[in-house]
DNA sequence: TTTT
DNA sequence: TTTT
C-alpha cells in the first residue's frame, strides 16, 4: 500500500555495475548506516543496508559513487526471497533507490554536492486554483 | 536535494478538480492531520494541509475522495510564492503528491481498502547480482 | 547518519507479545505491503516486513491489532544477524517502529479509525522568534 | 494521524538560538531545496523552507551550522497561524525538526561528517523471539 | 476555510 | 528573506 524508505550512509566498496539481457543498467552497492544511539556496550551499531538502483542513475552512481562516499537514498524496501545453496528459502532485504543524491563533495577543495536528478519528470504547470 | 513528506489524514471538504488549459487534470484538497499528543492545554492540535495532484491520480481522487475519508499522500513539500490582494508577497505551503492512497473502507460492510496504483511503472527485471 | 521507513499494510497474523527478563513489553509481527504496480506475469507482488515495537506502543499493538488488520508504521531498518541452525551467519531485515497507527476501523458499523499517541512528548512552547 | 518529512538543502543564513522564558532552547533556520528537475524556463527552482528544532539539538545547530552548510532534516511538517500586520489571519509552514544531521565536512581537508545524535534513546534489549 |  |  505504502512503502518508503530515506537513508543517508557510507558506501562500504564501489557499486557494482550490471546489465540485464534487454540492456538495462542495474547497479547494486551497500551503505553503511550508523544508528543515531549507542547499544548497552556504549558501542556505536550500524546497518548495512543494500541498495539496488537501475537505469541512467544505475550509471551516474558507477561514476560518481565509491567506496567510503556519503550518499542519500529515496526508495522502497523490498524482501526478496531466493533459493540458498543449501537448497533452502533464504529472503534478503533491499531498498530499490527511486532517487539516490552524492553528498560527499567532489574533492578536499570544494564543498559543492554532486547532484543527479530523477528520471521522473513532472510537468510544472501553473495550478489552476 | 531531497524533499520527502508522507502524510496520513482526514479530507475537510471534497477535492477540488481542475483541467489546465491544456487540458492535464489537477485536483486540490486539505487533508486534516492531527498532531499525536496534546498541548499543554490538553487539547489535540491539527494540522490543514493542501495537498495538490495531477494527471489520472487527480480524477481518481475526485471519484473516489470526499469530505472526512481517510487517505495517506506521499509526495514533497513545495512553498509557492503568490502576490496577495494587498500588493504584498505572500508564501503557502503544498504538497504536490506523487501518490495518494485511500485508506476508507469503501463502504460500512466492507473492510476493504480502496487502492490506487502510482503512475511511474518501474520494470521488473530480475536483478543479475 | 539517517534512517527513516514508512509502511502502510496488513497484518499477516495477530501480534506476539513477549516480555524481556526486565519487564519490558515488546511486540512483532508482519506487515503485508503490496507493491503499487504489477510484474512482468501481471501479478501484483507484496513485500512481507516484519515489524518490532517496544513499550506501551508493544501492547497497544497487542490489543488493537489482528490479523487482516490495516495498520501504518514509521520507524527505521535494522539488518540483525543471527547464527543459523546450521551453524551460518544469516542476516534479517525489521523494521524497529517509532510509532504505529491503526488504520481499521473498530467495527463495521464505524468509520472512526483507532489512534495511538506516539510515546515522545514534545513540549509545544511558543516559539519566540 | 501521521506526518513525516526528510529534507537535506543547505542553509541560507546562520541558525538563531532563542531561549523561551523557562529556559528552553530553540533553534531557527531556512533550508534551501532545490528541486530535482527544471521548469518549463528551464530552470531549476528552489524551496525555502524553515526550520525549528528544540532543546539541545538547537544548540548543537547553532554551534555547527552556518550558512551554506548541508544539512539533513527529519520531522514534521506544521501549519502555524499568526495575526499579520494587517489585522488579517495568516499561515506560515514550518517544519518542527525531530533529527538535524550536519553533512557538510568540517573543513576542506576533510571528508567527515560533523554528526549529532537524535535526544531519543532508545534501549536496545534483545528481542525475545 | 477546516476532518473524525 | 534566500543556499551551492
């Protein structure tokens, strides 16, 4: 009915870059994202979280993305089952990013933002009331 | 950057359709959002935001929306600038939904939830990592 | 850094309540979240998330909701890792939830929808600027 | 009944730290967020959008947080009314901030995040099932 | 200008 | 009353 998700992580490796048979990027990384509180051991948790994007911002994010990166994520959570090599039924989670923003800045001498727009394109008119 | 809102409320009045004229569909209503404690009078505080939707979705809110149904809007937030009838600037708040979902059961004997697709159709290929 | 999910859906199951060794209330369940578009077989999918809520919240759960129930969640992802029966390091995604409406109206004959107040009490002072 | 937003924008002045007569600390300032696509002019527009946080949060913004900065916000949104000049009722949007997290690097020569922890603590048992 |  |  209702499925959105926001994170803002560091990526732990450069994403990974694919393409489907038809010819459709797909790109798949994992953010690390510390939890605002420290657990009962005064130690801070993080989850790692992974992140499947496709089409043009599959590529934006093979070029602008690497590890370590700070990027924001807009998607929807998935659970995804699949077959374990152990002939079991495993299910994995991911978020399938609808809009993923660079934050981290070019380089040391520029505090600019990397940006990518989404691929959805709303149509501005004037609102007629 | 990034701009995220998910609402869920009440409808005060039935929406508001409109066509541009170009002829693109455009429904307006406020949704009534209760805030989820009280306030230091002890009264519940709400919170009347105008929620605005184009194209298929908005005829789908004009048919199956009114006054006082229950509905979850996911969409930005957009602070529109206006010249006010005193020659003065003036700023409203909107949010522009991506999608409205209704919520209602679509009649007392029904526990069902009346249910409205998104526009954007992302496909489904299978992930090849 | 941040991590914030929203879903809206139906519970699979009643609730389990359980109580941790200090007394302190917590519930799970799953959460049936139907994807907004159909796959490539023309079958609409759903995504099943299994939701924790502590506290108060844990038993208002427990008594508010049932299976079939519509009910809306915001919260955050955690990726818990857990030894499995077959001695591997296995991975599950839930989502830990701040607050929890319930969306169902009471009965048939009512169209009212059962709220929860959230456990965080903001103060609302004026704000002085 | 629920109300949740996620911006990141960058400030466009320096927060301002008030204190309300008991004491209490709050902090204001306006995000500037771009939007992801173009007008029909072809050019990118911008939402101003203000900002309050409370309590120890608003001083850790008005220690951290200067004009231009990033920043990401996680709260939501209110529609407050005020008596204007002209004797006549108006509405302002704000968004009351539950989170603010500081994303842009503390100096040139460095790539971390400035982080600031939510007030909220929640306790991190282990789930009993 | 407000809904249950 | 606007930021990069």
């Amino acid at each position: 009915m209702l499925n959105r998700i926001i994170l803002i992580g560091r990526l732990t490796k450069d994403p990974e870059l694919r393409y489907t048979p038809n010819g459709k990027a797909v790109a798949g990384f994992t953010l690390a994202v510390d939890r605002p509180y420290k657990n009962q051991q005064g130690e801070r948790e993080t989850d790692f979280i992974n992140i499947v994007v496709w089409g043009k911002q599959a590529e934006n994010c093979a070029n602008y993305l690497s590890k370590g990166k700070l990027a924001a994520v807009d998607g929807s959570l998935r659970i995804r089952s699949f077959e374990g090599q152990d002939g079991q039924r495993h299910w994995v989670a991911e978020v399938l990013a609808e809009t993923v923003r660079f934050l981290s800045p070019k380089d040391k001498n520029d505090t600019g933002v990397e940006e990518m727009g989404t691929l959805i394109d709303f149509t501005d008119d004037d609102i007629p009331f």
